[in-house]
C-alpha cells in the first residue's frame, strides 16, 4: 500500500505526468476510485501529487499506530539516499505550490484507499514548514497550508 498526497486549490495545478526517467513530481486529476477523497476538502479542485517515485511513499510521513506517531518528532534517517530523496522531494512540493499563485492550499495524506476514513489531525502550517528536515505529513494529516 502507497502514501498518497492530495492538494485542494481553487484553480487546478498544472498537470504532469509520471516519468520514471525525469526525477520530478507528477500532478493528475481524480481517478473514479478517489472520488471520496473531495470530501475532505473546501475547496473544489482537488488532484493527486505524486512524489518522485509516482505516488506519495517518497514525500516524508509517519504512521499512527497505538494512538503515536511512529518514531516522531524525533526521525533519524541514516541512509543518504533516503535523505537525499525526502529532500528532493520537499523542494519539488514547495516550488510547485509556491509556482501555483494560491495563498491557500489544503494537502491530505492517506495511505492509498483510506479515501473516505476520517481526518487523524488538522493542523495550519506555513509553506516553508514543509523544507523542515524535521517535517512529516502525518497518516491522514489534513493541512492548511499559507504561502
């Protein structure tokens, strides 16, 4: 099972496609079986980012589990090419947000599936936030997101 990473806006994000062969990310619009996941959103454009692997599992995140995020705040990532790709993958994230001209962005990370399950957490952070080595989108973690 994938991490997926969705983002609401008011215009729709440039579309890209997946490329196995150019390391970015990729934008696309709602599959039918992800209809559910606009249900989190207020607003009414919402599309499915994918990291530089094709889905989400190469954005940094945690898993709940027994009611705590595993291994969070304090996430040690020994291998450097692990760390390198979270890195990769934040810049690509925030450069595409920032390029997008909204002031506001809602992003909702879920395992692929868990469309439809509740909001785990809420929380309001700044685009910057998101180039923290720190930083984790949470297993269903909804953000509200300011430039």
């Amino acid at each position: 099972m994938c991490f997926s990473l969705y983002a609401g806006t008011a215009n729709p994000l440039p579309r890209r496609a997946w490329d196995k062969d150019v390391r970015n990310l990729n934008v696309a619009p709602l599959a039918e079986r992800e209809a559910g996941i606009v249900s989190h959103f207020s607003f009414h454009e919402v599309q499915h980012i994918g990291s530089t692997s094709g889905c989400g599992c190469d954005f940094p995140h945690v898993t709940l589990t027994r009611g705590s995020w595993v291994g969070y705040p304090d996430i040690v990532v020994d291998d450097p090419a692990w760390e390198a790709s979270e890195r990769v993958n934040r810049e690509a994230l925030v450069a595409l947000l920032r390029d997008s001209g909204e002031n506001t962005i809602e992003l909702y990370g879920v395992w692929d599936g868990e469309f439809e399950k509740p909001v785990n957490v809420r929380e309001k952070i700044s685009l910057i936030r998101i180039l923290e080595p720190g930083f984790r989108f949470k297993e269903r973690g909804f953000y509200t997101v300011s430039q």
